[in-house]
C-alpha cells in the first residue's frame, strides 16, 4: 500500500485551471504513486488516466529535465490494460504525442506499442519509418527507462524498511488520539508525501531533539527523539528542499546526535543514516564545517572507529577526523581489509554485534556532574578480547561503507534530479535559478560575508547539550561555539533555571550544613552564590562559585503539588483514577482525555512538556492534575487577547504555561 493518495487536487490545479506553478510538486507526488502502486492499485486509480496523461504530457512537453521520470511513469501506467485503454478511446491525448519534438514523440513510440499504433493515424509509412530511425538519446532507451524504474522500487523498499526498523521507538505521547477519525484520515491522507507535510514532520521533529537539553531528557526521550528526526529525514530524501530550509537548526541537531551516539552505539548504523542524510545537504554540510566546537567534539568524544564511520558519510566529516580515524576509514573502504567473520549473524548488522559495546550507566556522582574526566565513547575498557575488538569495530567499519553506498543508492532513485545539469529551485530563496555548482559557490561566499557581518546579538542563540553543557550558534553564519560571543550580553538567568537575585542553598563543607542562599552572578556554566554561615555576624558573608549541576549547589525546593482548588483536585483525581489498570497508568486512555479537550495538537505538545519536564514516558498523578489545569487555562484563552498564542504555540506559549 502507498503512502499517499493520487494527487487528484494537484492534477486538477494543473490541467483544469492552467495553475502550473506547483507542477513540480504534483509530479513529485504522482511519480512516487505510480511507482510505488501495485497493479491492482493502478487500476484503482484509471479513473484519473485521462487527467494524469494530459498532465504528465504536458510536463514532458514544457520542461525537457522532466522528460525521463515522464517516461518512467508512462512505462508504469501503459502496462495495465485500464490505462491503455483510456489512452487508445482519447484522441485529444494522441494528438498531443503527435505534436511532441520528433526525439521524444519517438522515445513515446518505443515505451509502448499503444503509443506506436497511435501515432500511425497521424503520419504516413515514410514518416513512420523516419521516425523509428530517428535517434534517440541513450536515457530514454525503454531498457534504460526500466532500470529507472527499479532503482526507484529498490531505494522505496529500502527507505520503507529503514522506517519500520525503529517505527517502535517513536513514543505517541499524549498529544492526540492515534485511534481517532482525524489522526486515521491524516495518516492515510493524500498530501502525506507532500513538501508541506514533510517539512512539518522535520520541524517537529527538530524541536524535540531541541527539547533534549539534560541527561535526564536524554535517558527518557532520547530514543523517541532519534526515531522522530530518522523518519523525518528519510521521508525528506525525496524533498531535499526541505532540509535546507531547516539548516540553521544544524549545531542543536549534531550536538544531540553527538551525545546520542556516546549513549547508543548499539544504534550506530541507524545514526550514520541520519548523518549522511543531513550531511548531504549543503547547508547542514556547512554548518558542521563552520563549527570548531562540532569538530572538537567528534575528536575528541568518539573513538577513531565511530568517527571512521561518520566520515564515510560525507568528505567534510573525513577531512575533520583524527589521522587514526582515517587510516581506518580508507583501510576499511578495501573488501580484501574487512576482516571476515563467519560467525557474523545474518541479522540486520549493527544490531547483535554492537549491542555488546553499550556504554554502562554512569556512577550517580559521575552523573550528578563530579569531575570526571572525559571518556571517547567506545574506548577500551579492558574488557573482551582483541580479537572480539577487532571483529567489532571491522563490523562498523563495514557497515559505514554499507550506510553510505545505500543512502547515495536511495538517494538516486528517490530524489528528481533529472540530469546533472538541472537547475534546482530552492523554496524560499529569491536565487532560484542555480546550478549545483553555482550554488556551491555562493554558499561560501554567503559565508564569509555572513561571517564578517555577524555583529548584532540578535543573530546569536544560546542552547543546551543533552549533556547540560550551554553553547551558542549563530543563525547566519551557523557558527557554534562554547564560549559566550563577545557581542551577547551576560546572562541574567541560565538555561538550567538559575537567575540573578534567586534563591538557592549552598553546601558548606566546612560546617557540613546548607545554607540559604542568593545568586550574584551568572556565567555559561558557573553561579556564583552568596551565603552566611550559621550564628555568623550579620556582615560576614560567604561567596562561593560552582558549577552548575554540582552536588554543593541545589535550587529551593519549591511545592510541586498543582496550585488546584479543591474541586478541581477532585474532578481530576478522579479521571485519574479511572486511568490505572492493575496500579498503573493507561497512557493510551490519558491521550483520549487531553485529546478531548479539542485543544490544537501544538497547544497539547506544550502543555504535555511542561507539565512532564523531565520528558518521562507517561504522567504521574501530580503531572496529570497538572495537565488538566493548564488544559483549562488553555481553554479560557480561547477568544481573547492570549488566543494568538494558542495559534502559535511554540515556545511564547511554554513560556505563558510555565
């Protein structure tokens, strides 16, 4: 079964209205349909023969780039008898292959013996003859044709099965109901495939990854967060526009998978996957290549043979790896330098084999932030054999060649890049006209003048590493940074809840007591706080700095109970207990609840978020009271002066919540 439907409204726009300004789009679709339909399916769909003709001639007809997807199309389609015979019963469509350019009215001729009969009534034996003699260029050979055809099924079938390999770790959380009639229709809905609905996805899935901003989110949406951006991405390989849009999200997505990886080397080749789709993109390309504090981390967090494997997937990546990493890419890259091992399963690699090289969890003072020094994720522990260890890391080396042969496969057959030559259009851009090469060019010449002009603070966002560390990235250049530009303003409060003037307690080692305490001041990652000892002089006062998330330093500890009356607190506490089955929470009955609160999806993400801080898996009874109030605050919002918020969601409205 296809993922969407056949874009008849697009078709519609096109043909009935002389709309074409889309068409790229609408071809998009339809090509993906039509090859993607079973022969049952392509019946199903004859109904529309006599439109999506007229359309797909039409397009071979204005745009020569498009014309051998047309024919890809056209081989499909002829093939079932509906189809042909819709053709054979319309001479307005016949007559319009009579009026091709000889070349390709001929290429027509060759795809089907329809076509060939057609074309008789229009031209004489002698034309005829000529017509056969004439040449045709090599790409739109029938044979050439269906090898295009089959690239396109295989790289399908290929992304399809990357999708399922991890469709169960995208948790639902309670945002809507999957079972209800809206959420049914927009999984089988038509624009499904489309570019809106495919940079939608992304969005999303960006912003959760962005949301992973402490070990604790890491630990209980890391793996949900991954499986949103890898399916995101492969449903983009199809719509490379859309990952360029999104490119000034680079540094925030490369550090969570940076972080991701130290954590899931299990997850290694699916990780390389996401890579090398995002890396394919120029301007995510860029964006790692600008960022010095990128390349320090690939170095310096991950062992020679994870960053082996990550510069297989794109030269850039290659050129910033370690000498040791290197050498093991370009030693692995030769069949006769894979170590071969009989024993290897015939599962899925990356799977058996690596789930054994697992980091263990850390000591709970290492992750209450002591002072540990730093460790490359999949460093030897002493632990195993050499032997065992060089069949591991042969393995990953292996399957990073393999990643990066079947993303440039997939890439091929799934993306419309009809000839080298193409002028690729990019949405949102007034440079709508360039080659790839001229493209490139511009890129770094964007570059450098964004980097010369980069002076207003404004241009500077400050974010959070799943492992707590704060950086900065710059919007317009996509540099990225540990330290604070000198053009951003110290902060006033931090990314981790601290600001200056609030409260906090402080551990005195000497008295071994904590004390009440106030924040002086503010750094990227330090609070310098002032304190009193107890029974001292009302003017001595202690300062003391320390990092933030260290075991001397914690926040006042504030009433989480929600702030309900009475009758509230009942009410919801009593849904709440028609929610537990056997002890414990139905998660699959609160997304029914909150779903019928008929708030938009993007209200219900945020309530969900700041209710559920920690991103855990399903709610508590405190956050689902929680939920329930900021539902009703949601509510009362509607038709006045806040309602624009509720349209807008994001972060004003996380921030209005908490």
């Amino acid at each position: 079964m296809t993922e969407c439907a056949w874009p008849v409204e697009g078709l519609n726009r096109c043909v009935g209205s002389g709309e074409w300004d889309d068409a790229e789009d609408v071809f998009r679709v339809l090509r993906r349909v039509a090859l993607s339909c079973d022969e049952d399916e392509l019946k199903e769909h004859a109904v529309h023969a006599e439109l999506t003709l007229a359309f797909l001639l039409h397009l071979c007809e204005q745009h020569e780039v498009y014309r051998k997807q047309v024919l890809e199309c056209l081989s499909v389609l002829m093939d079932v008898d509906a189809w042909e015979s819709t053709y054979a019963a319309q001479p307005a469509l016949q007559a319009k292959v009579a009026e091709l350019p000889d070349d390709i009215r001929a290429a027509f001729a060759m795809q089907h013996k329809a076509i060939e009969q057609s074309l008789l009534k229009s031209f004489s034996a002698d034309a005829m003859l000529k017509m056969r003699a004439q040449k045709v260029s090599e790409d739109l050979q029938p044979d050439q044709v269906q090898q295009s055809v089959a690239e396109y099924r295989e790289a399908e079938k290929l992304r399809k099965d990357m999708m399922e390999a991890s469709a169960g770790d995208i948790r639902r959380v309670a945002f809507v109901d999957p079972d209800s009639v809206p959420e049914r229709a927009a999984r089988a809905a038509p624009g499904s495939s489309t570019l809106r609905a495919a940079a939608d996805e992304l969005q999303e899935a960006i912003s959760t990854v962005m949301d992973i901003d402490s070990r604790a989110k890491l630990e209980n949406a890391g793996v949900h967060a991954f499986a949103e951006l890898r399916r995101s991405c492969l449903h983009s390989v199809s719509w490379p526009d859309v990952l360029e849009r999104h490119a000034e999200h680079a540094p925030a997505v490369f550090n969570f998978l940076v972080d991701f990886t130290k954590r899931n080397r299990m997850r290694l080749r699916q990780i390389c996957e996401v890579v090398n789709l995002l890396m394919a993109s120029p301007g995510w390309a860029e964006a790692f290549h600008a960022s010095p504090m990128l390349a320090d981390r690939l170095r310096g967090e991950l062992d020679d043979n994870v960053q082996a494997v990550f510069g297989m997937q794109h030269e850039k990546l290659m050129a910033l790896v370690t000498s040791g990493a290197r050498q093991k890419a370009e030693q692995g890259a030769s069949p006769s330098s894979l170590l071969q091992d009989a024993s290897l399963p015939d599962d899925p690699p990356g799977l058996a084999k690596a789930a054994d090289t697992e980091q263990a969890p850390k000591s709970p003072e290492a992750a209450a932030g002591g002072n540990e020094a730093p460790v490359a994720v999949g460093s030897d522990s002493g632990e195993g054999s050499a032997a065992e260890t060089a069949s591991r890391e042969a393995s990953e080396i292996q399957e990073g060649q393999e990643v990066a042969d079947q993303m440039r496969s997939m890439r091929k057959g799934l993306q419309v890049r009809f000839s080298a030559s193409i002028r690729e259009r990019f949405i949102g851009s007034q440079q709508c006209g360039l080659t790839t090469q001229e493209r490139a060019a511009q890129a770094v010449t964007t570059f450098a003048k964004g980097a010369s002009q980069a002076l207003s603070a404004a241009e500077w966002r400050q974010a959070t590493t799943p492992d707590g560390k704060a950086y900065y990235y710059n919007m317009t250049t996509r540099e990225s940074r540990w330290d604070r530009p000198r053009e951003v303003p110290m902060p006033t409060a931090s990314a981790n809840g601290f600001s200056v003037g609030s409260k906090v307690e402080v551990f005195s080692n000497s008295m071994q007591v904590w004390c009440s305490a106030v924040v002086e001041k503010l750094t990227e990652d330090t609070v310098t706080a002032v304190f009193q000892l107890p029974d001292a002089d009302p003017k001595d006062w202690v300062r003391k700095d320390l990092p933030i998330g260290h075991q001397d330093l914690r926040k006042v500890e504030e009433e989480t109970e929600p702030a309900l009356t009475p009758v509230e607190e009942a009410e919801y506490d009593k849904h709440f207990q028609g929610m537990l089955r056997d002890g414990n929470v139905d998660t699959h009955l609160i997304i029914k609840f909150l779903g019928s609160s008929n708030l938009p999806r993007s209200v219900l993400k945020e309530i969900w978020y700041v209710a559920n801080p920690e991103m855990k898996p399903s709610l508590g009874r405190n956050e689902f009271l929680l939920c329930c109030r900021l539902c009703g605050h949601c509510q009362a919002m509607v038709g006045d002066e806040k309602e624009a918020l509720l349209r807008k969601a994001g972060q004003p409205l996380r921030e209005l919540l908490q």
